[in-house]
C-alpha cells in the first residue's frame, strides 16, 4: 500500500513537471525604438528659452537669437535647427543674459540639451530689443517667403547651409527674420529679410 502512494506522488509530480516543461514561455512585448530627437523651428526655441528667461524681471525682451549648425544632426530641414541661442535683456536691470535650446547634449561644446542658460552680463542699453509678442511668424513660413524671392540664387547655389537671424533693425519697423544663404553674416553675399510679425518679403541683402 505504501508503495502504491509514492508510485502515485511520484507519477503525479512528474505529470506535473512535464506539462510545466511544455507550457510556452509568454511573450515578451517588443519595446520600440526610440525616435531620433528632430530640429525645431525658431519660435519653438525661443519660446522655451523665453520662459526661462523671464525669471531675468517682468520687462524681458529678446536682443538676438540665431539658428546653431551641429555636424551631430545632419540633413537639418530648413527653417529648423537642432540648436538655436538667443540673448535676452531686461533694460530695467541692465541685465543681459544669453540662452541655448539643443535638442541634443555635446558636452564638449558646452552645448547642452534643453534649455541651458549662461552667465549673466551687463546690458547697457544698445541694440534693439524685441519684445516676444512681435515674434508671430515661424522660420519655416519665413523661410518659404525668402526662398520664393531666392530662386535663381538658390539654384546656382545647392546645398548650401542656411542660417537664421532673428534681430531689430533701424529700417523696419518690426523685427525681422534674416534667412542667410551661408554658415554666417560674414561669409556669406545673400540674405533675405523677412517680417517677423508679418510675413511680408522685406528686402534682398547682397
């Protein structure tokens, strides 16, 4: 009789083995890879530098901002940027200070993803501050505007970088967009201003 009961447990025990053997593992869900961070419009930029910035006081304005060429993200859109910095004043401190958005992290170029923020540094009233309310158009619609007055230049010129200014000048009375055809102002011989707060075609810079 006993023997009889442990050849039962025994068969039991190995029934139960076998049909945990044969039991399919559950499967195990597929994680998606993750998508490559992609460059931003300049307003895009500036409006998460500008809520940053205006801890600076209640009177922040924007003095400058400008698209960053990274060789680490290649085949930018243009009117986008991987990175753009701008300089924001507030005039009732003399204070200025200068702000970088990245969509992604270079150390080794002090460039930092997100919003990074500089030293801050004296501002002595020079320059044409904007405020961010006159920041209507986006750099993809000013780039459209410019390149629409930049065929034939654009044609004879494929592949070449396109760089974007944000800045005041004397002689238009909104802040204007600047699309270069170049890696800067200074290397380069063709921009296009574009109103900021408009959209209208400016002026042609040779």
């Amino acid at each position: 009789m006993r023997m009889r009961t442990s050849l039962f447990l025994v068969s039991g025990a190995l029934a139960l083995a076998l049909t945990s053997c044969s039991e399919s593992p559950a499967p195990t869900a597929k994680k998606e890879a993750e998508k490559p961070p992609e460059p931003v419009t300049g307003l895009s930029g500036l409006f998460k530098m500008y809520q940053v910035a205006r801890t600076m006081g209640t009177d922040v304005k924007i003095l400058k901002m400008s698209s960053m060429a990274i060789s680490e993200v290649p085949n930018v859109p243009r009117g986008k940027a991987a990175a753009w910095e701008a300089t924001f004043v507030s005039p009732e401190k003399s204070l200025a200070k200068s702000f970088t958005y990245s969509i992604i992290e270079l150390a080794g170029q002090n460039l930092h993803k997100g919003v990074f923020a500089q030293g801050d540094e004296g501002y002595n009233g020079r320059g044409n501050p904007i405020a961010i309310a006159d920041v209507k158009i986006d750099t993809d619609a000013a780039y459209e505007t410019a390149l629409k007055q930049a065929g034939d230049y654009d044609a004879k010129n494929p592949g070449k970088p396109i760089t974007i200014l944000l800045e005041k000048v004397p002689k238009h009375s909104n802040p204007v967009w600047r699309i270069v055809w170049g890696e800067s102002v200074g290397t380069s011989n063709f921009s296009i201003y574009v109103d900021a707060f408009t959209g209208e075609f400016k002026e042609k810079l040779h």
